[in-house]
C-alpha cells in the first residue's frame, strides 16, 4: 500500500467518508505491510478477499489465512464453493484452462470497474459507497 493510497484513506476515514478498509488477494507480507501502515493512521484494516474453498485451500498454506488470524483481519472467501464445482467433483479441479481463462477475465473486469467506478455507479449497482467501504 502506497503513501499515495494511505494518505487518500486517511482523509476519507478522518472525514468519515469510510469506517474501515478492506483488500483484495494480498499476500501475508503484503498483508502485514498494509496492517501497520494503516495502523499508524488509525485506520481499522478489516478485511481480506481471497480465493478460498473446501478445494482450493491455499490461504491456510502460504499464511494469509494464519497472519488474517493473528491480526483480527477477517478472510472473504470469493470462491466459497469452488466456482460452482461441487465438493463431490474433486476429479475436475485443478480448473481447466477454459476456467482459468474466465477467472482472469473476471477479475480484469473488477479491477477496470474499481479502478473507473465513481461512488454513483457503486450505488447504481446495489449499495452505498459508504456500505461498500470505497473511499474516491
């Protein structure tokens, strides 16, 4: 997390435009970074959005899970139920590359709409800039 982006929650938290941050597919370490920096600010870092089902468990082996744990920082599972997989077809994953190549899609359309989106279009798509936590 940059000092740009620090600085930027720092005015919405202290002009109560936001009440707690939350990210998305951070590494422990980034994680950890993050944390203490917001931490210095007085910023709540509240949570972080992962891909974690029954199948694809790798949170808990590169240690974001645990450090989300240690810290009080609540993990989102994106993919709960493994992208429409039920549990009883273990034999299809790993995902295809047909998978893959629509996740990455998908995740290249969420970064363009976060990355674009004005607090209007968030409340024009089901929630309040405030509800969603976005500070712009």
């Amino acid at each position: 997390m940059g000092l740009a982006c620090t600085q930027s929650l720092s005015l919405a938290f202290f002009f109560l435009l936001v009440k707690v941050v939350g990210v998305s597919n951070y590494s422990e370490k980034r994680l950890r970074n993050a944390y203490e920096k917001l931490k210095k600010t007085g910023i709540p870092l509240a949570s972080n959005q992962v891909n974690y089902s029954l199948i694809y468990r790798k949170p808990e082996e590169n240690g974001v899970k645990a450090a989300c744990d240690e810290l009080g920082i609540t993990l989102i599972a994106y993919c709960p139920i493994a992208q429409a997989h039920p549990p009883a077809l273990v034999e299809d994953y790993p995902p295809s590359d047909e998978d893959l190549t629509h996740t990455q899609r998908q995740s290249q359309e969420l970064k363009s709409f976060a990355t674009t989106s004005s607090c209007a279009e968030v409340e024009r798509r089901g929630g309040t800039a405030e509800s969603r936590g976005m500070a712009r």
